[in-house]
C-alpha cells in the first residue's frame, strides 16, 4: 500500500483518521495512567523507584518532542515519523513484561518512551492546522482522546481483576500496536510550504509573552506531576478499591469530554488569555481539596470535576495560542516545545519532586507542593499574559 500523499493547500482530508490516533493514543495514557504506580508499588519498589519509572514517560518528552518535531518540519514527512515512533514504542515496551528487576524495567521504559513522545506533537501540529479557520473546532476532533482515556480507565480496574495486574505489561503492549495501526491511518499535512520563508524560531521564543506562556504550561504540568505519580496510591491508601480509583479517574475525563465540546461556545465567548487565567486558577483549588480531603468520595468527585478545566481547558488554550504565536513553518517545533515545557520538564520535575516528599506526609505536603505552583502560574498569567486581551480569533 502506497502511503497518503502530502496534503494540498486545497484538499482538506478527513479529520476521523486524526481522532482514532487520540482515541489509541490515550486509551493507553487510560491503563497506564491509573495502574501503572500499583504495578510497581506490587513489585516492591520504594516511594522513589517508583516515582522515577513513572516520570520516565514525561522526561522522554524533554528530547523527543523537539527533536522529532525538528525533524518533521526539515523533512516534511510527519506521517512517516508518526508511524516508525509508535513501532519503535511498541517494540521496546515488548521487553517490560519480561522481567521485573528495576533496571531492566528502567531501560525499556526509557526506550520506548521516548519513541512514545514523539508522535502526538505532530498530530496536534496537523490537528490545529486543519482546524486553524473554525476557533474550537480542534477541541471535537481532540475529545477523543479523553473518550479513549476515559474507556480505558473505567474498566481497566475490573479487567485487571479478571487478568491479574502482573499482566498489566501485555494489555498496554496490545494498545500500543493499536496506536501502530491508527497512525498508519493519519495523512501527511504538510501545511503551506510556498510561503516566504519566516524569521527563526528563537525571534518568536524570547518575546515576554511566549515565555510565560511556556512558563504557565511548565506551572501547570509541574502541579500534575505528583497527581499522574501518587493519586493512585494516595487513593488506595485512603480505602479506595482498583474499581473506586478507575472511576474517580474517569470523573476526572469525562468533565475534560464535555469541556471540549463545550469549547467551540467557550473561544466564542473569552479570550484564550482569560481561559488560561481560569485554568490555573481552578487548579488551585483542586490540588487543595486533593491535599487535605480526598478520603471523603464526594470532595474527590469534585477535585475529580476540576479536571475538566486544569487539563482539558489549558491543553486546548495551550494549543490554540502556540498556533496564534508561532509561524506556520515552525508549528511542529512549537507543538514539541510546548510538550517538552509542560509534560517533559514540568510533569517529569513535579513527579520526581513528589517522590522526595511523599514519605514525609503523603497527600498533605505532595499535592501542596502543586498547590504553590498553580498559583504562581496564575499570578505569571496575570502579570504577562494579560487575561483582558481580545478574543481568539482565526488564523488567515
């Protein structure tokens, strides 16, 4: 089978192919996410082993992203790198079920991580072009992936009762050859390549506003490092059951479902700036109900709500401005930028930072920790972002 050619300035292709690869995509961060921590905590490793091999997802996407990104924008072949990662990933995860000792779970992690990261920026590279004329619009081909998330993470304790969490390894291997087979599905965007060549991408990156854009994205994901680390355990610690912790997960994504539905109304309404403000803001709050009350279900139902605005609103506001912000010919390298920012460094920094404080006091001093780093992404988009800008609108 011949591979899809590039797209043409004129020939819009269909968005379905883009929406199964989210679906695949994070059906997987939907069994990993909530279930991985318990692997690990049920091969013994201490509050620190762990915390290292969970952030081992977000730390690939320090170097991967930027430098699968830069490859895609020089070469122009997005879907080729798109479908050699999610093989690559598939291919070295083989070897995590095959033995448990740490460095051997360590080595293939790293491996296929960092494959693993390379392939979603250039997707929501290809998405927000697609999608650049209709403000909100990216939001509905995006939900998917938190449809796919959300599956995974409802059932994914019930199934692991039925095939036992030793063989959590197998049943992430078996969605990862699914990401192989959507991202064959996915077509080359190209984008614009005639246009006037634009100035280099260290011009856009040094302006004030750009860096607190980053700065917030890096906030925010820092605050969810200890969340995607410890919730887990923090939850089975607290009482809750796997069945209890795979719903309260999906509490968290089904509201981020209907928030991207909701964006298209949302865009409409305010302005990206204002939206980001709301994000961390909501964060804030969440991370503090986490800390001090999550024991009691219907405050961790609530926490649980907040999802909707502190990763599916920052994440579509997130995308929407670094399109605004960077040249078309740079969209790939900015996608990456962004994941490196926020999933690589600020995901990766607040897990490892939690793994330090999680024996002194567990939920308290772990989740104020993302407390502290959601309100000074606040006050860093109030002072820069200046939430009283205009309303998104369209790129030409």
């Amino acid at each position: 089978m011949s591979a899809p050619s590039a797209v043409s300035a004129v020939a819009t292709p269909s968005l379905r192919p883009f929406a199964l690869f989210y679906f695949a995509y994070f059906a997987f961060q939907g069994l990993f996410g909530p279930f991985w921590g318990l692997y690990l905590e049920s091969l013994s490793f201490s509050a620190l082993q762990i915390s290292v091999l969970m952030a081992l997802s977000t730390l690939a996407r320090i170097a991967a992203p930027g430098f699968w990104g830069w490859l895609a924008d020089r070469q122009g072949r997005r879907r080729a790198i798109i479908i050699s990662t999610s093989l690559c990933s598939a291919l070295a995860f083989a070897f995590v079920g095959l033995g448990q000792g740490f460095w051997r779970i360590f080595i293939s992690l790293a491996v296929s991580h960092f494959f693993w990261a390379g392939a979603l920026p250039l997707v929501e590279a290809s998405t927000a072009y697609l999608t650049r004329a209709q403000p909100g619009r990216y939001s509905r081909v995006r939900v998917w992936g938190s449809i796919g998330f959300v599956c995974l993470s409802m059932v994914g304790g019930y199934v692991l009762d039925l095939i036992h969490l030793a063989n959590l390894p197998w049943a992430l291997l078996c969605l990862l050859v699914l990401i192989v087979l959507a991202g064959w599905l996915v077509p080359d965007v190209a984008g614009q390549r005639q246009q006037a060549a634009a100035a280099p991408i260290w011009h856009t990156l040094r302006q004030p506003k750009v860096l607190a854009l980053f700065g917030c994205c890096f906030l925010m994901a820092y605050a969810h490092g200890p969340y995607y680390t410890f919730y887990s355990i923090g939850l089975r610690h607290a009482g809750y059951d796997k069945g209890a912790i795979g719903l309260l997960w999906s509490v968290g994504v089904i509201s981020e479902i209907l928030v991207f539905l909701l964006m298209p109304r949302i865009m409409g309404r305010f302005s990206l700036e204002r939206l980001m403000l709301a994000s961390l803001l909501t964060a804030v709050l969440r991370f503090l109900l986490i800390a001090t009350v999550v024991d009691h279900p219907a405050w961790a139902v609530l926490a649980q709500s907040m999802h909707a605005l502190t990763f599916g609103l920052h994440h579509a506001t997130s995308v929407g401005l670094i399109h605004r912000f960077f040249a078309e010919q740079h969209q790939g390298r900015a996608q990456g930028l962004y994941i490196i920012a926020s999933f690589g460094i600020g995901g990766s920094t607040g897990g490892l930072v939690g793994g330090v404080l999680w024996p002194h006091g567990g939920m308290l001093p772990t989740f104020g920790m993302s407390v502290l780093a959601a309100a000074l992404g606040a006050l860093l988009c109030w002072r820069y972002l200046r939430p009283q800008a205009v309303r998104f609108t369209a790129a030409a």
